[in-house]
C-alpha cells in the first residue's frame, strides 16, 4: 500500500498542475484517463514485452547498460506516442493546438512513470526513499518530457494546411525524445558529473515545455478575444460573457454564484453557456485558418445553442 502511495501521490499533483495549465478549454475527462492509462497499463508492457524481445535476440552481444541507453527510449517513445497519433487521428476536434498536445502528452508520460516507479519500487525496498526521491521527485517530469514532445509536434500539424509538415515534424519530434531519454539514461549512469548533467538538460527541457505552454495560453487567450468581439457587437453575447470567456476567475465565480443562488440546474446551464463560449471561439478560429475538419454548419449550430443557452440563463 505504501507504495502505491508513493507513486500515486506525486503523479496526482503533478497531473493536476498540468490539468490547471490548461485555462480555456479543459480537454474531455474520459480522453484524458484515455491517455493516463495507457501511458501506466498497455504502453508500459507493450515496452516491456519489445524489450525482453529485443534483449533475447540479442543475447549477451549487449554490453551492459546497453538497453537501458538505448533499447529503452527506442521502444518506449514511440510506444507511449501512439496514444496521442490516436487521439489526434480520430478525436482532432478535441486536439486544438499546442497546449492540448503538452497536455495529452505529458499526461501519457506521467501514467507510464507511474506505473515503472511502483515496479522500481518493489525492486528496491531497501533504497525506497532514494529511489523515490530519484525517479518521483528529482526526475519526477522526465517521461512528461519526453513524450510532451511529440504532443507540441502534433500541435503544430494540428491547424497547418501543409500536409508535409506533418511527414517532417512528427518523426523528427520522436527521434528528439528518443535522443533526450538516451542521453539521460547514459547520464545516470556516468556518476556524479553526468547525473548532473542528466539534470540539467531535464530540467531545462521541462521549463521550456512550461513556457511554451504559456505562449500557446496567450495564443487561445487572442482566439478568444478576436472571434468572440464580433458576436458581442451582434448580441449573441454580452460583453461580460466575452471577459468571463478569457478570465477563468470570473467564469468560476460566475458558475458559483449560480450554484449558490440558483441550485444546481442553473449551474449547469451557466457551465454549458461558458464553455460553448470558448468551443464557439476556437471553431471560428479554426475555420478562418482553413480547417477541413469543420465547416460554417458548426459554427452556426454552436451559435445557435449558444443563444438558446443564453435564453435558459437569462430567464432565472
């Protein structure tokens, strides 16, 4: 039970930090355990099934520490990017940009890292507290990381008309976190200097995912802003809808007050009013950049339940 404690409990906070960095529309709750469990359950041993694979073909030619250099991030990367090929593949409408990419992608990571931390940990229950220190806290974001970099990729795809884009930027991406993961691992095991070195290139990699996904909230904050002005000045919306859209301070207080006020029905129409607010505003967004993906019958159609939730809302 300790165990588990201890690699579910950080994984849980760092998934929610993650989960707070998306500000405007917060990806569909079953998609994201879609993607969590299959970082901790298939993709986990899908990887650990190609290594043995691998390690039994080869036999002993390996030197040691071979496969976990190498061996490793060939078969875990591209395994753990499936699930966000998938998700782009056949959920695109759910795939906006960037940051759903950082999301989705880091989330993959984080259930994978769960998941080979309890095996470490039963491994070594007389180093419990180095190992978690080392592979929960210290190196807690690596496979986040990693694999985080095949979701930006696909992000840029997502709404780039140029069909080889795609062809050059996602395998470059996997051959990045391939490389990244190889280079920690052979790091760790160089001592004190290459742990070092193992840190610092991490670390300095997760704080430009960070600030990446900060740009890519200014961005969605201008979608917002740009398509949603000219449905204020039609009245579709009011003018503190369109500041309730990009201020989620204001859209939360405005779905408590509801709550408290009103009972939980008008809740739910204040909470389906606000996010048809912002799905308005990156469907519009999306078409003007040429999507083929939608169309003008969708933006009518969210128009069109946007004015009859504003109606429900007014009426209480």
């Amino acid at each position: 039970m300790a165990i588990v404690l201890l690699a579910v409990a950080p994984t849980a906070l760092y998934s929610w930090l993650l989960w707070r960095l998306d500000r405007y529309e917060r990806e569909p709750v079953h998609l994201l355990l879609v993607t969590f469990i299959w970082g901790a359950l298939p993709a986990l041993l899908l990887a650990a099934v190609a290594e043995l694979g691998i390690g039994g073909l080869a036999g002993r030619s390996l030197r040691p520490g071979f496969d976990a250099t190498l061996v490793a991030p060939l078969v875990e990367e591209p395994v753990k990017a499936l699930a966000l090929i998938g998700l782009f593949l056949f959920f695109r409408r759910e795939f906006d940009g960037l940051l759903d990419g950082i999301v989705y992608g880091a989330l993959v990571g984080f259930g994978f890292a769960m998941s080979e931390n309890m095996l470490y940990f039963l491994a070594n229950p007389d180093r419990l507290a180095a190992v978690w220190l080392l592979r929960s806290v210290i190196f807690g974001f690596n496979h986040a990381f990693y694999t985080s970099i095949v979701g930006i990729a696909l992000g840029l795809i997502r709404l780039d008309r140029r069909r080889w884009l795609g062809y050059a930027v996602l395998p470059a991406a996997l051959v990045l976190a391939i490389v990244l993961h190889a280079v920690h691992n052979a790091s760790v095991q160089a001592g004190l200097l290459g742990f070092c070195i193992a840190w610092i290139v991490d670390s300095g990699g997760v704080l430009i995912v960070v600030a990446i996904a900060v740009l890519a909230q200014r961005r969605e904050r201008h979608w917002l802003e740009t398509q949603l002005s000219p449905e204020v000045v039609a009245d579709v919306i009011g003018p503190g809808d369109l500041r309730a859209a990009y201020t989620p301070s204001v859209r939360f207080r405005a779905e408590l007050r509801a709550l408290l006020r009103r009972g939980w029905l008008q809740y739910r129409h204040v909470r389906r009013y606000n996010h048809l607010l912002v799905e308005l505003a990156f469907v519009k967004h999306q078409l003007a950049q040429g999507d083929r993906f939608c169309c003008q019958e969708d933006v009518d159609r969210l128009r069109a339940a946007l004015v009859a939730e504003r109606a429900l809302v007014q009426e209480a």
